[in-house]
C-alpha cells in the first residue's frame, strides 16, 4: 500500500466493549466492588453451585433426583419418570419454563444473567477469583502492576484445568448416574470411548470459555441479551444510572464540592452562583468506578445495553463514591425506565397478567396429565406376515405383538385376558405372566383365536384386559381378521358351548 494512502477512519467509540479500535482483543481484567448486592450474589452462587455438585447423588424413590438418560430415553426428575409415550408432559414443562422465563424477565429484566447464569456464577465466583489469586489481585481485582511470573501463570491453568474435569464429570453424571461414572472412571478409557470422547470434549469446551472466550459468551454468543427487548418493556426493573442526578458529570474539585453541597438547598441559602451550580452540580464526579467494575467492560451510564448482565457491581462501585461526597445512594440503582423518566410505575400490565395467567392453565394441565397417567402402557400391534390363519383345530388364528411398559417405580406381575366377546381365547409365547421392573418394557408375540362364525364380513373387535392384579388393568380394543361371508355349518360347533376350544 502506498504511504499516500489516507488511514481507514477510526469509529468514534468502541464497536464492542471487548474489542480496541483497531481490532484488537480488549482483555477484562474487572475490580472487585465490595457491597451488599455482591455479597447477595455469593450466597446465591455458591448454593446453586452446592445443588450443581450434589443434585446427582441425591436420591428419590431409589433414583437420582436428576437423571436424563437420553440413550436409555428416560427421563427421571425429582421423584418422577418421564419416557418417550410422555412426549406431552415434557412438551408442557417445557412450555412452563419458557413461560415462566418470560414473566422474570418482564418483571426483574435480566436477572438470570447476573444472579443464576452458569457463565457468570463460575466465571465470576470461582475463575476470576482464582485468576486473581495468582496474579497477585485476590479481592481487589484489576490489572495487576506487572504480569505475574511463567509459574504462576502454568499452575493457574493447571488448577482451571482440574476444575472443568470436576465439572464435566458432574455434568455426565446427569446423563448416565454417579454409579456409573464412578464405574468408568476406575477402568479403561477404551472400554467406554464414547463417553470418555464426550467428556473430553466438555473439559474441552469449557477450558475455551473460561480461559478464552469469557465473557464475550455473553456478549456475542448469548441470544438471550438480544432477546431482552422484546421480553422487558419500560416497567421491566433494569440497572440504569439516572442522568438527571448525575448530569452534568465532572472531576471533584472545590467548585464541585460546592456546587453539590448546596444543591439541595433552598436557593437563598446557597453559597454557590447559579452558574456554578448548573455547570457543577450533577453527582456523577466521573471517577470510572462503574467502568472499572463492570465484568463485561461497558460504561452503564451510556443507557440500556445488551451487554449489561445485571450483575449490580456498578451499584456496589457507586454508592461508597455517593457516600464519600455526601450524597444519597441511588445514582446507579435497580429501577425501570419509566421511574427514570419520572412517571408513575404500575406492576401490573398486560403481559404480567398474561404470562400468570398461561403459566397457571398448562401448568395445571401438567399436573393433571401427571397425576392421572396410568402406571403402565400397553399397546397391540398387528404382526408382520399373514394377517391370520385356519390351524388344525378349525379356528382362526391372528399373531398380534402385545408390549408392556412400566412406567411406575416398583416391580410387577402382568396377565392377559380375554374380556370380550366370549370364545375369544389368548396364549402367549412364555408363559402366562409378565413380570417388569420399574422402567422395563417387554414385547413378545401372542396367539389369539377365535371361532370363525364370530367374524363379521372378516372382521372381529376383541377387547384384552392386562392388569396387574392390584391397582392397574386397562381394556385394549382391536380388530381380528379372518375369512370373509362364511356360514356356520350344522357341523360347527357352537362358540358359546362349554369346553369348546
């Protein structure tokens, strides 16, 4: 390129927060900011981190109280046993949570984000810490003065290291059960190639986000903050700094102490001039504590943005500074835009109707599916090959596929009956009970026969009752077939009569 050439204009602020002007990766290095809000946010984050590392080893009705057994296509949650035949339930729940997402939203803004998000509970309670750790910068945050030592920089990625294997073996013990994974982390690696694979790809992933990527997950990846705008409206609680205090902002010098000394006075009782007090007078005294606090490098006094997480640490920057220079608290608060703008507030509204009120109708036909699903589930399907034949004793012969399926937590026997109509007999290929454990399912193939005058233009409905002998029997109807337009000869035996088989 010729030294001629005029130099690409340079944009007028930062595209991204984590991005320089000329393209460059900016790395976050946040202070800690101390106060009541960060320390809400520790409880929260090392309880939901407690229920992370220990949900798979609590057990409910002799099964881990989370279980998603995606090969085995079951589902066990909190004491209750989703499989594929309750496709509708777990339709349901999730609906309820997508509901129940938009309602939090709508009211609390992005909450999630800052207080419960996996990606900001590990990055902010447990790998930041440690980074800071080594770097010299434990509970203070920032850049450190110079960069710390190699050894230090190699244990702190051998100690983030250990911690996504920890994490990724939990996370596999929701897929397969801790009895199981203890089980394969005792043997060979080859005997289970799969899910060694998965894990590594896991550690894998996570040593990329937390080392790397960090919180442009958030910033570019995440669409929930791009989702926010259309689930918060200008009553939604959001962080927000309010620019008719701060306004205008400025250095703390002595006209700017004055000048916010006398701003709540009564104008007679001012020491300062009106000019003084107009050019000087916000609160915000431009001291970059918010910017320097912030995890994902915006400035919150620039308004609303997707890049705010709702973490509160800009809060918890400000109001020692309001403290400091005698000036309430609230500058950056938790409020909405339509308090900024000085209108009245009302929590109820539309959506926040709404969205109770959908939660509260599928919610209620969840449960109700829930309670009155049936223990078992039985299905006949028709076999492959011939739809029916004569055999030896005169009677016509369907092979039908019968399958069982107990859905309920405890072991139990079944039997097959014929209801109706009568001289309708069954026989099953092993024996005449089937017995289940909890979860199992059993398909084997059985003889029904039937005496040909029964059938009607080839056709004849036949009710089977499977019950287990105590709480469960359900009636399955089904079509035989057989000879079409026969008419029983004076030979045939009566159906009805005694010992005809």
């Amino acid at each position: 390129m010729s030294s001629n050439t005029p130099p690409l204009l340079e944009p007028e602020e930062h595209v991204l927060s984590t991005l320089e002007r000329d393209g460059s990766r900016r790395w976050l290095k946040p202070k800690v900011s101390k106060g009541r809000f960060l320390n809400r946010r520790r409880w929260v984050a090392y309880g939901l981190i407690a229920l992370f590392t220990l949900l798979p080893y609590i057990r409910i009705n002799g099964r881990p109280a989370v279980l998603l057994d995606v090969i085995g296509r079951e589902f066990h949650i909190f004491g209750g046993s989703f499989r594929p035949t309750d496709s509708l339930l777990l339709a349901l729940l999730m609906l309820t949570t997508g509901l129940t997402i938009f309602l939090v939203t709508a009211l609390l803004g992005r909450v999630w984000c800052g207080w419960a998000c996996p990606q900001t509970v590990y990055m902010e309670y447990v790998f930041r810490p440690i980074e800071r750790l080594f770097e010299g910068r434990r509970g203070v945050g920032g850049k450190p003065a110079r960069p710390p030592a190699a050894w230090r920089t190699v244990a702190k990625y051998i100690v983030f290291f250990l911690i996504c294997v920890h994490l990724a073996h939990i996370f596999m013990a929701y897929f397969v059960g801790v009895d199981q994974l203890f089980a394969w982390s005792r043997g060979n690696p080859l005997n289970h190639p799969f899910a060694f694979v998965i894990i590594a790809a896991v550690v894998g992933l996570m040593m990329f986000d937390f080392c790397f990527f960090r919180e442009q997950l958030c910033i570019v990846a995440c669409p929930y903050g791009r989702l926010q705008s259309v689930m918060i409206d200008k009553r939604s609680m959001i962080i927000s700094y309010d620019p008719t205090r701060g306004e205008p902002r400025g250095k703390l010098g002595r006209k700017k102490r004055d000048a916010l000394a006398d701003k709540d006075k009564p104008e007679d009782e001012r020491t300062v001039g009106l000019d003084i007090l107009q050019q000087y007078g916000g609160d915000c005294i431009d001291c970059h504590e918010c910017v320097t606090t912030c995890p994902t490098g915006i400035d919150i006094r620039d308004g609303l943005q997707l890049e705010c997480i709702g973490c509160a640490q800009c809060i918890d920057a400000c109001d020692p500074i309001m403290d400091k220079i005698g000036r309430p608290r609230g500058l950056i608060r938790y409020t909405s835009q339509e308090a900024l703008a000085g209108q009245h507030t009302r929590i109820l509204r539309p959506r926040v109707v709404i969205y109770p009120t959908m939660i509260a109708a599928v919610a209620s036909l969840f449960l109700f599916i829930l309670v009155t699903k049936a223990p078992a589930d039985v299905t006949i399907l028709r076999q492959a090959g011939m739809p029916f034949m004569l055999v030896e004793s005169g009677q016509v012969q369907n092979t039908m596929r019968l399958k069982v399926v107990n859905r309920d937590n405890t072991t139990h026997s079944y039997t097959v009956s014929v209801k109706e109509p009568a001289g309708v007999t069954v026989a099953m290929v092993e024996g005449d009970t089937i017995t289940l454990g909890p979860g199992e399912s059993y398909t084997e193939p059985i003889r029904v026969l039937a005496h040909p005058g029964l059938f009607s233009d080839g056709r004849l409905s036949v009710t089977l009752t499977v019950t287990d002998g105590a709480d469960y029997s359900e009636d399955t109807s089904f079509e035989l077939l057989g000879p079409r337009d026969r008419t029983p000869s004076s030979t045939d035996e009566d159906p009805q009569e005694p010992g005809h088989e």
